[in-house]
C-alpha cells in the first residue's frame, strides 16, 4: 500500500499546531485549511494555507484534490459539518479521513446518551460506513484528556485557590495525553498506514486519579498550605446535567461540568487498559515527569 505524503490539516488550533509542527519535522507536505487564512500565523516554510467554506462541498473538494490525508481539528460547534467533509474527501481522492475526535471516552458505546457525544457518535458511523464501502480510510483515536488542560486549568484541583471538589473521593481513573505527543501519534500513525486503518487507536501518557492530583498537588505545595475539599457524587452530577441538556439542548453552560462529571464518574471507558502506544512510538511518563510539569503552577 502507497505512503502517505500530502496532508490537509483542517483546524489550527492548540492541537492543531501541535500536529503541524511534527508533520512537518517528519517530512509530510502540509496544506491548511482556514476559513480565513489571514488569521492563520506562525505557518512553518512550505506550509501553504488555503481559503476553504466549511458549508461548501464544492469548495471543499477543490481544496482537499491533491491530499492523501484530512486530517480535522475543528471546534465542537463544528463537528456535524464533518459529514459534508468526509464526502468531499471522497470527491476529492482523499485516501484517509482522521476526525475532529480526540477525547477520553468519545468511542465508548454508552457514552453515546450524553447529549454532547450524539454528533460525535454520527460521524463515527459515518465513517466505518464509508470505509466499509472501500470509499475511504479512517483511524480515530481515543487520547484521553488533554495533559496541557489537566495540568493546567481547575478541572481536576484548583492550584491558584488551592481548592479541590472530589468526586467519588477522587478514585475513578482515567488516561491523559498531551497534544505534542497526540501530533506524535499521528505522525507515526500515518507512517504505519496498514497497522492503523480503519481502526480506533487508544494512547495515553498518564493515567490520572483526582486524588493522586491531589496528592501530588499538596506534595509541591508551600509547607502549612491550607486546603479547602468539598464532595460530591459524580454520577449523580452527571444524571442532572444528562437531564438539564434534554430540556434545553442548546444551554452551553452545561457542556464543561458535563465533561468532567462524564470523566470523573467511572462510568464510561476513561482509562484504557490496552494503548497503542508501542506501534505509534508513545512511551508513558513517570510521577517524577508529571510532577515537574506541575511544579511550577504551584
């Protein structure tokens, strides 16, 4: 089977770039997609970026002719459009299709009745129904969350306010990457084009508990830090969001506490007890990294 070479990136966001910049240092000639390229900076030499309309095919064929690889990175808001996508990637020749999925549990079958999920899980079968007619490739991969945001922001311990809600007293595990080495994955993915098609790939760096966090928080903290832990339920949590979101759909509010409870809940695949990491060159990282990542947000 052919390699791949040319790869259209749609999306250049914080994981958007991450997955740039080892495309690019692994040799694959890269196109960006944008709506509005004049917003689109720090473009790596030979990067070329291309106005494209997301609502049209033809638009979307015309830029996509040439590629061997889409790869998308989009919005959450964007994601039905990836339908319209994934057949002008047909259209246009595209040999593989990676989605805008990159997430903990999106590939887990109960976590389709969380309402966030249902065009996630669309799209899903979109693929495989595609691919299954020979029309296309895809490989999905299921990262866990992102190392840059759990270390970085209150989702799992406040370090600013030095504050923590435990849910389920902070035992439920689940997997982390960051977005560097997602860009990693992907990279090697495409080089192993028979080992990572038509498959969903899992991969992780980390694997956290809320009270290892915790503890790892309060480990680097000053000596005599107070710490204020509140409780709560996180499946219980999760119902009323579930059930909030089938009143008013559109409530955007609800979505961050959603993610959290749905990876704090222990309820869905969070943590992956089989990675890919050894085929896709992802090796796990030690307390001692993990910690010196933390460090200097204490």
């Amino acid at each position: 089977m052919a390699s791949f070479q040319n790869v259209a990136l749609l999306g250049k966001g914080m994981l958007g770039t991450a997955i740039l910049d080892q495309l690019v240092n692994n040799g694959f000639t890269v196109t960006i997609l944008s709506r509005d390229p004049s917003k689109v900076t720090d473009v790596p030499s030979g990067v070329q970026v291309v106005q494209v309309d997301y609502s049209s095919k033809n638009s979307l064929v015309k830029a996509l002719k040439g590629q061997d690889v889409a790869i998308a990175t989009l919005g959450a808001g964007a994601t039905p459009a990836q339908k319209l996508i994934i057949d002008a990637s047909i259209e246009a020749g595209v040999k593989r299709y990676i989605p805008s999925d990159f997430g903990s549990f999106t590939t887990d079958l109960t976590a389709r009745e969380l309402p966030l999920l249902q065009s996630v899980a669309a799209v899903q079968d979109y693929l495989r129904e595609k691919a299954d007619s020979g029309a296309l490739e895809y490989t999905i991969f299921s990262t866990g969350a992102f190392l840059d945001i759990v270390i970085g922001s209150p989702l799992l311990v406040d370090l600013k306010n030095h504050s923590i809600e435990l849910y389920d007293q902070g035992v439920n595990a689940f997997s982390s990457t960051s977005v560097s080495t997602i860009g990693k994955a992907i990279t090697n993915a495409l080089k192993a084009r028979d080992a990572t098609k038509n498959r969903n790939v899992y991969i992780h760096e980390f694997v956290f508990t809320q009270a290892k966090a915790l503890g790892i928080a309060k480990k680097l903290s000053p000596p005599g830090t107070q710490w204020t832990e509140t409780h709560a339920d996180a499946n219980a949590v999760l119902n009323q969001l579930i059930e909030k979101a089938k009143v008013n759909p559109t409530d955007l509010s609800i979505v961050y506490p959603m993610i959290k409870a749905a990876l704090l809940a222990g309820r869905y695949k969070a943590a992956y007890d089989q990675v890919d990491n050894e085929l896709l060159g992802i090796r796990l990282l030690t307390d001692a990294e993990i910690e010196a990542k933390i460090a200097p947000l204490v």
